[in-house]
C-alpha cells in the first residue's frame, strides 16, 4: 500500500505537470526545456560585415543594406522590411542584429528610392513592387545556402510583405515563410471601420508559414487586427505562430537605450531566437 508521502508526491507531480501544460497552452512563450530541465538554447553569434547597393524598380533605383556573416561562407536569405520609420539609426541594428545569428539579410531603403518622408500616412502601393524586385535582388546573390528567403518585418512593413507575397504571387516564387513584428494587417489607406474592425483580406489567401510577434501593451487597433488575423489563418489550417510578451508595447525591438526597458531587451532577445529558429527551419 502507497505511503501518505508517495501519495502526495504523486499528486504534487501531476499539479506540476498540469500547470506546466496550461502553461505552454496559455503563453506561445514558455520554454518547457528550459523550465523543467534548464536548458537554455545556445545563441549563432557572427561578427557582422555591412555594405551597401541598390537595384533598380522601374524608374527609380532602391538604395539596399546587405549585412551577413563576415567569414565567406553561405547562409540562408532573409529579405528585412522596415517600416513607417524608414530604414534609419534605430532600424539599422536590427538589420545587423538577424545578420549575427547566420543569415544574409538584404534590407531596401524604398521610402528613400522614391523620396517618400519619414512616417508617410498614405501607404505607395508602388512600394510593393519595389519590394518585390527586391526579393528578386536578393535571390541573385551567389552567397546563399538557400533557394528561397523568408521576409522579416515589423510594423507597416508587415503589409508591404503581405502583398509582396500575395498580390505580387512571391509565396510561390522564391519566399518560404513570414515573419513580423506587430504588423500592420490592414491596408493603411482603408476607412476607420476596416481599420478597427477587419483585417486585409490578402490574410485569408496567405499560405506560407506565418510568425508574429505583438507585446502585451500593443495599441488595440494593432492588436486585434494581429489576433483577428492569426485566428483566420489557424482557421484555415495554416501553420501561423503568435507569440506576445507581457510587459512590453510597440517598439519594443528597436526602442533607443533613453527609453528601453529591461522586458524591451528580454523581448527582443528571445524574438530574435525564435525568429532565426524558425525560418532557417523553413530554409533548409
């Protein structure tokens, strides 16, 4: 006969095991590895080597930043698209920070190849396009380890991306998964009620594996829009990941150091993780 001791070890075991699962159920952020058995994942580190180029979209010619490893080696392609902000000082070490954990990343300027200022209102739809022959200028690279790229995002960008892949047929050619950062998931040039209440209708033909990552204090509008978005695809049955962090808001992967939080840095490390785990999973 079990002992009252082994009995309540037995039911503490379990509770443990239960709340570990409503754990993992509850919060796309828990890490069950490093929880019960603490295991912490070993980060890629590169030394990051930056240069500059361009392609031409039509009439205009896109500035470009290229950041990879600086060894010669081949790695996988990511094409990274900034958003209202425009690809300046803040936006940059982001750029430098996906190239360190072993990608080659190609990020276009496209407001500057059109002289578009800082925090346009109005979204270009021609921005799409330019984006596109971006991905084509990335493929083109003969220092690759992978036929196709993942497009990494984050804000306004995530629409770029959205109808790059969509309405510009690139999730069929050359792009094998999306990954953003509190995307906007509504063309910018809808009324309010689509805005609020809608999400573009290019979510419900995207078909590529989807990653987005949204903190916790996110603006509501942005925020339902991401959820309401994630739920149609995962309704749709396409493999579509939203993980949001407590504590932090927008910005949160570039917020400048006069204003960074210790959950800003938190939230941007482990993004970052799980962002290059997931698209080299997808570029093998």
């Amino acid at each position: 006969m079990r002992s009252f001791a082994a009995l309540v070890g037995a039911c503490a075991l379990s509770l443990f095991s239960l709340s570990t699962a409503q754990a993992e159920a509850m919060h796309e952020w828990w890490d069950a590895a490093w929880w019960e058995r603490g295991e912490l994942a070993v980060p890629e580190n590169h030394k990051v080597a930056v240069t500059r180029g361009s392609y031409d979209s039509g009439e205009v010619n896109v500035p470009v930043m290229i950041a990879r490893p600086d060894d010669g080696e081949k790695y996988p392609a990511v094409l990274f698209v900034h958003g209202r902000r425009g690809l300046d000082e803040l936006i940059e070490p982001h750029v430098i920070r996906l190239a360190a954990r072993g990608f080659v990343v190609v990020a276009p300027d496209l407001y500057t190849g059109r002289f578009i200022e800082k925090f346009p209102i109005e979204h270009d739809y021609v921005l799409e396009k330019d984006l596109s022959h971006g991905l084509d200028y990335l493929l083109a690279r003969d220092d690759l380890s992978s036929d196709e790229a993942c497009v990494y995002s984050h804000t306004r960008g995530g629409y770029y991306a959205l109808k790059m892949a969509v309405t510009h047929g690139r999730q069929d050619n050359g792009l094998a998964c999306y990954v953003s950062y509190y995307p906007h998931m509504q063309d910018p040039n809808a009324p309010e009620p689509m805005q609020v209440y809608r999400y573009a209708t290019e979510v419900d033909r995207l078909e590529i594996p989807v990653l987005i990552f949204v903190g916790e204090n996110e603006q509501y509008q942005r925020k339902r829009g991401i959820e309401m978005s994630v739920t149609a695809l995962r309704n749709r049955e396409r493999n579509a990941q939203l993980v949001e962090y407590p504590g932090v808001g927008r910005g949160f992967d570039f917020r400048g150091s006069e204003v960074r939080t210790f959950a800003d840095d938190l939230a941007t490390k482990d993004a970052i993780q799980r962002a290059s785990r997931f698209m080299k999973e997808h570029l093998q």
